[in-house]
C-alpha cells in the first residue's frame, strides 16, 4: 500500500480534563428527569439547600464548571451527585482518574482536595483499624481505601516501619488487579496517592517492580504501567528494566505504555531517555515479526517526544508508517485511523443517540467518542470508557458499538473491531453479551478479535451458561495448542472466566485429564491461591 510518509510524526490531541469533567457533570443535569434541575437557575438553588454549599454558587459559577472555563473543585462533584440523586463516587471517581492521568497544577488541587470537612479528632482511631483489617485480612471497601491512603498521603499520617507499608500496597495491588468499575477507579487513584507520596512511594514502586519479576501474575500490564504515576528515578529504572530485559511480553507492553506517560511529563533522566530512544528504534525499525503490532503502536506514540535528530526521526518516522495502518495512522494523523473515517464512525454512534445534547455538548460527547475508539494512547481510550460509561449515554453507546462490531466490514480487522470490543469491556452490560460471546466462538473471525472478544466478556453485566463456557474453553485451548504465543492466550482466557465469576468451573475444567489443559490449569494457579478476603474486598 502506498501512503505520504509525514516529515516529523504528528502531535496527539489532548482536552483537558476540566473539560471532559464540566461535560460530564452537564450532561447529567441536563438529562434529569425533573425540569426544574435542568435549568441552571433551578440546579443552583437545590444546590444551596445544603448550607455548606451555598457560598458563593450561583447559575455562572455552575456554568464555568460545566464549560470548562473553571475546574470544579471535588467538592461540587460531590454536591451534583448528592442533587442528581446518583450514587457515591458515580462522577468524583471517573473524574480523578481522567485528572489523575493528564496531572498538572489544576489536577493536583482537585486531587488533594478533602470533603470540605475538617479533619476529625477521632480519624486517628479509624485509621488504625483500617490498618489493621488491611494487615489481619479484614474486608475493605474502595471508601476505606480513599480515606486511609487520603490519610497517608495528604493528612500527614505516619506508618512505620517500612514493611507495613510494603505489606498495605501489596494489598491495595492485589485488590487493584481483580476489581472493576468505581471499585477499580477508586483504588487505583488509592495507589496513586502512594505512588506519588514521598514516604510511601519508594514502597509502592518496590512492590510494583516485584510483582513485574512474576511471570504468573495477572496484573503484569496495569502493574507496570503504574509505575507512571512516580517520578522517582526507581520508577523509571523498573520501567526501563522491562523494556530492555521484560519478564514477558505483557510488562514490556506495560512499560511502553507507561514510557508515554513519563516521558510527557519529564520522568526520566537523560541516561534513561537515551535507553528508551534505543528501545523505540529497536520496536519501529527492528524485524517485523519479533514484535506484536500493539508494541509498535505504543512506540509509535513517543516518537513526537523522545529527543531524536532530524534524520533519526524521519527514519523512524518512515518506519513506523510501515508497520500497519494503525501506526501509520498514529504518525500521520495523531490517531488510530484516518480523520475521514473517524468522523464517520463518530457520527454513526452520535446518529443512534436520541439526544447528544446542545451544540458544545454534542461536540465534547464526539470528542470522547473519538478517543474511545481511536486515541493512540490506550490508557485516554480506556478513560474515556469510564467518563462515557458514567454518563447517561452508556448504554445507548454500548448498543451503538455492539451493532457497529457486528457488520462484517468491520469484523475484517482488527484494527477496528477490537477498539470497540475494548470499549464495550467497559461500556458493555447485558444487552450486549450476546453479541461479544458469539464473536468468541464465531467460525471465520480473526483470531486477535476472538481473544479480545474472551477479554472483553469477563467485564461485561449478566451470565452466560456452563454449556457456553465449556465450548470456549475447549476451543482456544485447542487453537492455542503448540503455538509460540500459548502461554499468552491461555492467560486471557484464565482471566476471563476469573473476572466472570467463573473460577468455580475453570477449577473443575483444568482439573479434567486433556493434555491440552495443563498449562491453563497451572496458569489457574494464581487465581484459586487469592485469599478469599482480597476477593470480596474488590468487589466493594
């Protein structure tokens, strides 16, 4: 195929994350089914009937957040959710991780912000019971964890000696890797807060760095990239350590991952940079085949980044562009695909909406849309699921995507077909269950798209009967049988039944004499080893 090969690597979009939290917090007055509410004049007054929050807030104050022109402090988010009648954290949780991500000054004061309340006297007993049901294996919920790292990391809580902190973020990760949903959001901005904090944060990055030398875990990717939270030199040299000297091929993808991140924000030295410029020429213009086309997407996105001479950059600029449509894509026009064709995926999922708000708000929803589907960086399309699955467009979304996976045009490549199907992981309810399983078990279907089709079905609402189950088992347990990437797809598929609540029956699948079973039976291991109380903790 022939295409123009741009001079330097194109910059990837960006909006802002007071942006995409204005809109969030807009769409849901906007969409309340009491009138009054969806007027500015009427939100403000419900607004300050609580007289904490009456100071100061009026129908513009309330129009600046919403537009953007002014970050909305955590404690109106709170306030919306208490109007809007919607549940705890159903907005602050997406909200700090999308600020999280992007940080910044703005970002670190919304983070650090508390409940508007004043610490109180007997938040030192609390704490020390939530220590010691997180060290005796008591049961957390995300609350728990928001308040003891809160407390640890902005309210000048002291944990001594070193080993407790270790042993607390060994939980925090445990829990992290196997929760979804606001359960994950809110322990993952949890990690964070010790990731960043310069007491806990060179246990949080050890803890990580450990977890990244065990082949068998099933957090490799999230573990790795995690450690793009810490600008401790550590961090960046357990990154770099799996870059050049992976434990498997997930904490390499994790630390290219993570490696867009710290380089945007200036994490590594100028010895580490020079070791990832290494690591990228050797991804973009090394042999084909010895890297999955994801690694060479992930590079792709730090080459607008890395330090590189004119002609070095235009020879991995050139190489890239040769490595798929999707890198092509990503150096030519900043995205996964072409602008033409972005805009009109985005209008077909906008067209099946019945109502994508006023004109500004119509444009941020396709913003997002567009990043759900074709960011370059997998952490903003993962985000932007989260912010499109808080808001009331969900589930006509994640119909519009199930019906757009299903059309053959777009079975054809996974270019376009497993974006979605990542999205639907979580967008994706009962409705739309069926039609992931069936992609699953499908005769036809590229191989990559099943597999994130397997993925993608241990995230998704509802249940699929035992008899369902048993067939895709078998299936990719055969298809995977003797092929260089085994171990790989039989860790997705352990992982899917696990997240699917099915742990009871892949214990008894692996458990029956198929030869063919045995690496998934040892790949099990990790799974039917968690203590039961890390387990239920994560669900909470």
């Amino acid at each position: 195929m022939t295409h123009s090969v741009p001079a330097v690597p194109a910059v990837i979009g960006w909006t802002p994350w007071q942006v995409r939290a204005g809109w969030l917090l807009r769409s849901h007055r906007l969409c309340h089914a009491d009138p009054v509410l969806r007027r500015l004049a009427g939100f403000a007054r419900a607004y300050r009937e609580d007289r904490r929050y009456a100071r100061g807030v009026s129908p513009s104050s309330l129009s600046r957040w919403e537009n953007g022109l002014v970050p909305v402090p955590a404690s109106a988010v709170r306030r919306y959710e208490d109007v809007l009648g919607l549940s705890a954290c159903h907005l602050l949780a997406p909200i700090q991780t999308i600020a999280r991500h992007e940080g910044g000054m703005t970002a670190a004061a919304f983070l650090r912000a508390d409940r508007g309340d004043s610490p109180s006297a007997s938040s030192g007993p609390r704490m020390e019971h939530l220590l010691a049901r997180t060290l005796d294996g008591g049961v957390l919920t995300g609350t728990d964890w928001d308040d003891l790292t809160r407390w640890a990391a902005y309210e000048g809580g002291q944990v001594y000696p070193g080993r407790v902190r270790h042993a607390v973020v060994q939980r925090l990760l445990e829990e992290t890797v196997v929760a979804g949903g606001t359960a994950w959001m809110l322990r993952f901005e949890a990690l964070n807060r010790l990731m960043a904090d310069p007491l806990w944060g060179p246990e949080a990055i050890a803890v990580c760095a450990e977890v990244a030398q065990q082949p068998d875990h099933v957090g490799l990717i999230e573990t790795v990239c995690a450690l793009d939270g810490s600008p401790h030199p550590d961090a960046g040299r357990a990154v770099l350590r799996q870059l050049t000297d992976p434990t498997t091929g997930d904490t390499r993808y994790g630390a290219l991952l993570a490696a867009a991140r710290k380089t945007r924000k200036g994490h590594f030295t100028a010895e580490q940079t020079r070791t990832l410029v290494d690591v990228v020429h050797g991804v973009l213009a090394g042999p084909r085949l010895s890297q999955p086309s994801s690694f060479a997407e992930a590079a792709a996105v730090l080459l607008h980044r890395l330090p590189l001479s004119a002609a070095h950059r235009a020879q991995l600029t050139t190489s890239a562009s040769d490595r798929g449509s999707a890198v092509n894509s990503i150096v030519t026009h900043g995205s996964l695909t072409d602008p033409a064709t972005a805009a009109i995926t985005v209008s077909r999922v906008l067209g099946r909406l019945d109502d994508p708000g006023p004109g500004p708000a119509a444009t941020v929803l396709g913003t997002l849309i567009d990043d759900l589907l074709h960011h370059p960086v997998a952490d903003v399309r993962l985000y932007a699921a989260m912010m499109l699955r808080a808001s009331p467009y969900g589930p006509r979304i994640a119909s519009a995507l199930a019906a757009d996976v299903c059309q053959v045009a777009v079975l054809g490549t996974g270019d376009r077909a497993i974006p979605i199907l990542h999205a639907l992981r979580v967008l994706g309810g009962p409705d739309q269950r069926a039609v992931v399983a069936d992609l699953t078990l499908a005769r036809g279907v590229p191989r990559a798209i099943a597999l994130a089709a397997v993925h993608a079905l241990g995230h998704i609402g509802g249940r699929s009967p035992e008899s369902y189950w048993r067939a895709v088992f078998h299936q990719h347990v055969r298809a995977a049988h003797g092929t260089a990437d085994q171990r790989e797809v039989l860790k997705r598929l352990v992982y899917a039944f696990a997240m699917g609540g099915e742990l009871e029956l892949l214990t008894r699948l692996v458990a029956e004499p198929e030869p063919r079973g045995r690496p998934a039976r040892d790949l099990s291991g990790w799974w039917t080893n968690l203590d039961h109380h890390v387990r239920d903790s994560a669900q909470r």
